[in-house]
C-alpha cells in the first residue's frame, strides 16, 4: 500500500499541486502585465484567491471523494475493521502532506496545503486514472539485434552482451505509469466499452477489468456511487 500510494502521491505533486501554483503564479503575473486596472484591490486576498480558484479549475472536474473514503477495502481487511483501515490512510495522506509541504509550499497557494483539499486530490487519482503500459524499447532493442545477420550480430553484442547480463530479467520488464486525464475522467463507464462515437450513442471506458465477473465488477464499481447496468452487465445479471 505505501509503496503504491508514494509513487500515487508523486503523481499528485508533478501533475496536480505543482501545476496549479505554477498556473497560479502565471496568471498572477500576466494581470500585472495587462495592467488590467491594478490597484490596491489585484493585490488583496479576495482577488488572489479568485486567481486560485481559476488556476485549480482544470483539476476541479474530477474533484469527487477524499481518499480514504473512496479507496477500496482491500479483500485482507475485514469489513469490522474498516474505520481502522481508513483512519490509517488518512494518516497517511497526513504525513505525505507534510513531506509535500516542506518541498514546493507557496504561502500565496496555502489553501491547496490543506488535508481536505490533499483528500480530494488523491481521491482524484484513486477514481480516475488511466494505467499506462508500454513494453519494454530495451527488450525491443536486443530484439533487433538478435535479428541481425552473424558478422553484425557479433559486433553489437560485444557492446550490448554486458548490459544484457547486468539487466538479467529485467530488460523485458514494461514501463508502467498512471495519468489523470481531464476528458478521460469525464467518459462514462461501460463493461463492455467501445472507442468510437456512434450516432446517438456514447463514448464509453470501462473503470475496471471488464473480464471480471459480474459480480467483482458491481462490487469493485460500487466505489463510484452506482450500479452498472451497460448490455454486458444485463446480459450477465443473475
């Protein structure tokens, strides 16, 4: 959990924080720019603020459920111990906070700092991101040497053989990444999704593993405040 949730909350702080403090700040120096009637007024809390708002509105549309209360509850965790659960990941949201905060905290962003708002910026993540794979561009590489006619073959790999040997395993391993997605995020969910718009009919993702069966992907979308009912999971309903 805490080494998932380290490289979840790094995603946090690139793509989230970071991005509106620097959205905030550009926003700010474009009005001193523009000179857009500055007085005392551009310089008082309510009008910085209001730049606040503007600058975290691009992440305001996934903004849905804190953390630990969206989360899952994991299948080891009994469900007499869930407020336990939750209270720890709460915790935990509490002390990456603190670590966040003695990075990149902006007294003129201190509402961002907050533990409500870090909640609800996870919770973002934990809802509505989009897992990345891509295979391995070194397997690839020692793929094509591999193809390589004998005379060619063997000068490469007098280079390539002790990188090989050093990767071991390894070198096969896939890229993994996780992104928010603004109109991702906005596409409604379906078991059984498609990639095309139809006339008349939605683009829609599917939220989980669609191979699931029907009942461990009612529970698993019971996370998201309703219940599936896409031709798929009519089909399959009991």
């Amino acid at each position: 959990m805490k080494k998932e949730f380290r490289r979840m909350a790094k995603a946090v702080q690139n793509q989230a924080i970071s991005s509106t403090i620097l959205r905030y700040h550009k926003l700010k120096a474009n009005c001193r720019k523009e000179k857009l009637k500055y007085d005392e007024s551009c310089v008082s809390d309510n009008y910085n603020f209001s730049l606040l708002l503007e600058a975290w509105r691009p992440i305001s549309m996934g903004y849905k459920k804190r953390w630990w209360d969206c989360i899952a509850l994991p299948d080891d965790i009994d469900s007499s111990d869930e407020t336990s659960f939750r209270m720890q990941i709460k915790e935990l949201a509490y002390e990456s906070l603190q670590l966040l905060e003695t990075a990149i905290f902006d007294k003129e962003c201190e509402p961002l700092f907050s533990l409500e708002i870090y909640g609800h910026i996870i919770g973002i993540f934990e809802l509505n991101n989009l897992d990345l794979v891509v295979a391995s561009p070194v397997e690839d590489y020692f793929l094509y040497i591999d193809e390589m006619t004998n005379t060619d073959k063997e000068e490469a790999e007098k280079i390539t053989q002790p990188i090989l040997d050093a990767l071991g395993e390894d070198y096969s391993t896939c890229c993994e990444g996780t992104a928010f997605i603004p109109l991702q995020s906005c596409m409604n969910h379906s078991c059984c999704p498609n990639a095309k718009a139809f006339k008349r009919d939605e683009i829609t993702i599917s939220y989980v593993d669609e191979d699931l069966p029907f009942e461990e992907r009612q529970a698993s979308l019971a996370d998201y405040g309703f219940r599936c009912k896409c031709p798929k999971c009519i089909e399959e309903e009991p």
